[in-house]
C-alpha cells in the first residue's frame, strides 16, 4: 500500500502564522490554490482514490487535485488536524505567552506538544489517532495507492511514527509518500 499525503494549500492564517487547528475551518487563499495546481502535475496517473481531512481547506485541495484525477473522495475524521482548542485563532507570540513555553512552536513542529490543558489534543492524542488511520488503511486497503489530503500535524506526525530516510519541509501544499 502507498500512502501520498498532501498538505492543504495556503490559507490567509497560514500567510499570517495564526494557528488553525479543528476549530478554524478556513478556505485556501489565492496563493493556496495556485500551490496545490502546482501539486496536481506532480501526482503520479495510478491513485486509486482520494481520501480528505472534512476541514475546508484539506476538501478543497482533494477537489483542485481531483479536477485531472477524477476519483472518489472519502472524508475521513481521522485525518483531520488537532484540536488547539482556547488557542485556535491565535498567532504563535501569543500562543507562547499563555503557554508560557518559548519552544510551544517547536514542539508543535516536532509533535511533542500538550494543548490538553487548553482544551485541546496531546501529541499522543493525534499520534493515537495518525496510528488508527494506518492501521484501517492497510487492513482494508492493502494493495492501493492513496492520495490523502491533510494537515501538517497529521504530516508530521506520519513522519515521527513511520520514518523515511529524510523528512521533506511539511509546508502548505507538499507532497509526502510512504509505502507500507
């Protein structure tokens, strides 16, 4: 099974370093739209179909790269980004200072975070959640190739719990493969 995971495009909080989470449910900006595009001639012709985050921006990446690979879109909750919770809507300084953590934005790059006491996920938390959505894929799609459109925590963590020989940038509208 091959896995081919897609970061949403840009949005105007990605552009201005606010964080999204679960809760924002933005869309993708003009640059987003014109990163994925970019993306779509990229992907390779034997995906057998697409699985998205629900979350606009992730649904909108899924139907810009559907647009050349005409195949089902399955949203799946699993793949959905974590939950910031009171810290959604926020940009990094402030998310700092609450958290009273000068590496809060580090460890939300290295998936080593607890926002659990602001109403949100763990690291664990969306590991756990990462590590089901394998297990469901290979279990029930063993031999297929799909392309998953996504959030950079869901990335990241697929990088931390199933290592490749070198972890690509995780920036809007990347592509990241991994092979079971």
């Amino acid at each position: 099974m091959k896995l081919i995971f897609v970061r949403h495009g840009q949005t105007e909080y990605n552009r201005n370093k606010i964080v999204q989470g679960q809760e924002v449910d933005a869309v993708l900006n003009d640059e987003g739209i014109r990163q994925v595009e970019a993306v779509r001639e990229l992907l390779p012709s034997d995906i057998d179909f697409i699985i998205s985050s629900p979350l606009k921006r992730a649904a909108q990446t899924a139907e810009i790269l559907n647009r050349s690979l005409q195949k089902e879109v399955i949203y799946n909750r699993d793949v959905m980004e974590l939950r910031y919770g009171e810290l959604a809507g926020k940009g990094w300084p402030e998310i700092v200072e609450i958290m009273g953590d000068p590496d809060a934005h580090q460890k939300d790059k290295d998936v080593t975070f607890d926002y659990s006491p602001h109403n949100g996920d763990s690291a664990d938390d969306l590991k756990r959640r990462v590590a089901k959505f394998v297990e469901d894929m290979k279990r029930e799609y063993p031999d297929k190739t799909i392309l998953v459109t996504t959030h950079g925590g869901v990335i990241d963590s697929m990088h931390i719990l199933f290592p490749q020989k070198e972890k690509p940038d995780s920036g809007n509208a990347t592509v990241h493969e991994f092979e079971f």
